[in-house]
C-alpha cells in the first residue's frame, strides 16, 4: 500500500498540502482508499519488489438506456517515468480486459488523463462536463410551487433516495452504493457542503442541490432533480440567496446548456469531454443492450487495437417477441467501425449519421437509418468520478 501510495502521489503530483486542503491529515489518505483497494482489483509491475506500474479496477454498476451493467472503472493508472516506454500500461490493460471480461463487466468507464492514449487502446468519449456561470441579475424570477427546499447535511437518506431514483431513470448514471458515495465526496471536505433537497406536496424528496457558498459565490457541485417541478424550486432556493451571492458557478454533467432554461440566457457556460468508455465484449454487451425493435437484422465489422475476441463480425437480428439474438455471421446490412465508435454510438454521445458524417463509421444510407431508430436518444449523463 505503501508504494502503491507513493506511486500514485509522484505520477498525479499530489501535494500534501493538497491533502490538507481537502481535510487530510497526514497519512490518512492511504486509510480513506483502503476500502477502495480492497473492494478494487489492483494489477501492478514490479521491477524485483518494487512497484514500477499500476491499475486499478473498480467494480461499479451503471445504468444504460435503463439496463443495469457491471462497469469496470478503470483508475489508478500511472507509471513511474523512467519505466515508460516500455509498453508496461499497455501489457497492464490487455491483462486488466481479461480481467474484466472474466468477471462479466462487459463496459468500462475512466476519467483520461490523455485521451489520445487512451482513444488508442479502445476507449471513447462518452459524457461531456458543463460548467456555468449566473450573475446574481440573471436569476429566474421567483415561481410559486407545490413544495419547498429543506437545507439538510449531504448525508441525508433522502439524498440516497433521491439519487437512487434519478439514477435508475437516468441514461448513463451510476448506482451508488455506500463506497461510490464515500468517493464521489474524496477530494472536498465535505463539511463546508450543504445540500436543499425539495419535497413535493406529498413531502417525497425530488430532487437537491449540493453546494457551498464562498466570497459571495454560490458554488452547485450537483443539481438533481426528478420532475420540473423540483428543478424550478430548488433554483426558488438559490434565487433566495441573492441579498448573499453575486454569482452562481456550476456543474452540469449532461449535454443540456443552462442557457435556454433562463430568461436572461447571456451566461457564461463552458463544456469539456469528461468520461471515456469502452466495451470490453462487443457480443456480451450487445446481447443486453435495449436496442428499440427493428425490422430487419444487420452485422457490425468491429475492430479493437487490444481485444482480439471484439474482431470480428456481430449480426443482430430480433425475434417475434422482440429479444435480440447475437451471431458472429454477416446477416443484414453491414456497418464497419471500431471499439471505440461503437460504443460511443451505442451510450448516444454521438448519433450514427453524425459518425458517419466524420467518416468514423461505414454503412449505407438505409443501415443508417435503421441504426438510427433503434438506437435510443438519450444523453449520458455521468456526474461521479474515480
């Protein structure tokens, strides 16, 4: 544990007084991961008994177009510079797929700390991050609601619940458990965070904010909510703040702009990709995956740089009763593209027509149309991070 410390401290240049700043005491970040670590599968290199390079994966569970994965978050990723070059991350990763595969985690997601290099060993863009900024001026104008805002501590049962519902109706979010919701909190001290959670009429929580304020700053690290109702009564609340705040600076983890839902839209908003994923089966994942029904079955050519099983032809085709069978023969209309574009198709980041527009994706007009209606339009969204 030790070395694995060290090793990840020099390679993310973590300070200590980065540590501190986050509410570390000395050497207690090494405690905080333990439960990480021992609930993680760490791969390393030695070189004799020293820890040269390393990964982790953390078992997680995801919702995609309302199907539950097990989802393999890949972490810890790092070598010591003067062993790089000597192909150890990638021998690492092909282990670590096999691994994964083992273990029936058919995707994997990462937050890259190089794209291209990680776009090279078979992942892709899948969720994008948004931040904005609202001056105190541009705040919606206050609407009546059938409920209110309670300010409560971020651990409340009612954020978990509330959260559970969001995820399990939510594209792409995660399924916390106990440990996700430890780390999602890792790096803040999370006891200068509040959270407003809005109770419908009924008193059911629908929705929260977790924020904290700072130099008249009102900081959203989350927004959450089921219903459009509790969106516009958690901004009432934050609206409330104005004789406190100048500006209102966020996150938003969704491709949806905060612009178009203001009366005044002339924001500052800024947008970044976020988190990578990559299918580690392509015949797994398809044989689960919530395609709508179609019509007429069709094959995709995959190619992957690492994982030789993911080469190949997948034909999918659809029973009477609507299931969806996967064979490795070429039934349909062919559609050629790698690991990478295939899953970023199938998380809707990017829609077909757009791949194929950028020449990511080969396929005829008629297979793009069909990719189109049977791959479900729902943005990704994905707010935690490992």
């Amino acid at each position: 544990m030790d070395q694995y410390n060290d090793l990840l401290r020099y390679v993310f240049q973590v300070t200590d007084q980065e540590l501190v700043d986050s509410g570390y005491e000395s050497g207690e970040i090494v405690r905080a991961k333990l439960p990480v670590i021992k609930e993680s599968d760490v791969i390393g290199w030695f070189k004799g008994d020293e820890l040269v390079s390393s990964m982790a994966i953390y078992p997680c569970t995801v919702n995609i177009h309302g199907v539950l994965y097990a989802m393999a978050g890949l972490t810890g990723v790092g070598t010591y510079p003067e062993y790089s070059g000597h192909g150890l991350m990638h021998d690492l990763i092909k282990v670590g797929l096999n691994h994964m595969r083992a273990h029936k985690q058919w995707i994997s997601f990462l937050y890259p700390y190089s794209i291209p290099f990680y776009r090279k060993k078979g992942w892709e863009i899948i969720s994008d991050h948004l931040t904005f900024d609202v001056r105190d001026t541009q705040l919606p104008q206050h609407e009546e609601v059938p409920g209110h805002v309670e300010r409560g501590e971020i651990d409340d049962p009612d954020v978990f619940k509330t959260y559970d519902r969001f995820a399990h109706q939510t594209h792409g979010a995660m399924i916390r458990n106990q440990l996700n919701w430890d780390e999602y909190w890792r790096w803040e001290n999370e006891e200068e965070r509040f959270v407003g959670i809005y109770y419908d009429h009924d008193e059911q929580p629908t929705g929260y904010v977790m924020y904290w304020i700072a130099d008249e700053i009102f900081h959203v690290k989350e927004m959450i909510y089921l219903n459009q109702e509790a969106r516009i009564g958690l901004w009432d609340f934050i609206g409330a703040h104005f004789s406190m705040i100048t500006h209102v600076r966020g996150n938003i983890y969704k491709d949806e702009p905060l612009a178009f839902l203001l009366d005044d839209g002339d924001i500052n908003e800024t947008i970044k990709p976020y988190f990578m994923g990559r299918i580690v089966d392509v015949a797994e994942f398809l044989k689960r995956f919530p395609f709508e029904q179609g019509a007429a079955p069709l094959h995709f050519d995959i190619t992957d740089p690492l994982a030789d099983w993911n080469n190949g032809t997948f034909g999918i085709y659809w029973e009477k009763d609507g299931r969806v069978h996967v064979t490795r023969r070429p039934v349909g209309e062919r559609v050629a593209c790698d690991v990478q574009t295939l899953t970023t198709m199938l998380m809707s980041y990017k829609r077909p027509s757009y791949l194929a527009q950028i020449e990511r994706l080969t396929a005829s007009k008629s297979a793009l149309k069909q990719l189109e209606q049977i791959i479900p339009q729902q943005t990704p969204y994905f707010s935690d991070y490992f």
